[in-house]
C-alpha cells in the first residue's frame, strides 16, 4: 500500500480525536469562548502524531487511522513493549 495514503489516515485519526477531545471539552465545561491559536497548534500536533504512529503500523489503512486516533497512547505502549 501507498506510505502516504497510511500517513494520510494517520493524520485523519490524529485530527478526529483532537476534535472530539475540543467538543467534549466544550459541552462538559461549557466554554464559548474559541481561541484560534487553542485550535490549530493542537491540531497540527494531533496530525503530526497520528502521521508517525500510522508510520509504526503494518500496511493496512484501517489499523493507520486506529493508530492515528490512538496517538500517544500508542507511543507509550509501544515504548513499554520494548522496555
């Protein structure tokens, strides 16, 4: 498979998860306020994450966008795997 289709949905997992972590944010604390800068610096965090944790998967654009959402939390346990 294409490697920039898998960094593609890794990017689209990192994105999807900073934009339900933004709305779950905005109806559990009920702020209207919106700040440009508290929304595109981490979402170009988030894609850039999702980019390299769909980089560790095997070639299958399904696990790409699992392990983009999944984020650091996949880093970590990856990390601890080897440790």
């Amino acid at each position: 498979m294409n490697l920039w289709i898998l960094i593609l949905f890794g990017m689209f997992g990192g994105l999807v998860r900073n934009l339900v972590g933004l709305a779950k944010n905005k109806v559990f604390t009920g702020k209207k306020k919106f700040s440009n800068v508290k929304f595109w610096i981490p979402m170009i965090i988030s894609a850039m994450i999702g980019a390299f944790c769909a980089l560790l998967t095997i070639e299958d654009y399904r696990i790409a966008l699992l392990a983009g959402y999944a984020g650091t939390d996949l880093i970590q346990g990856l990390y601890k795997m080897t440790k």
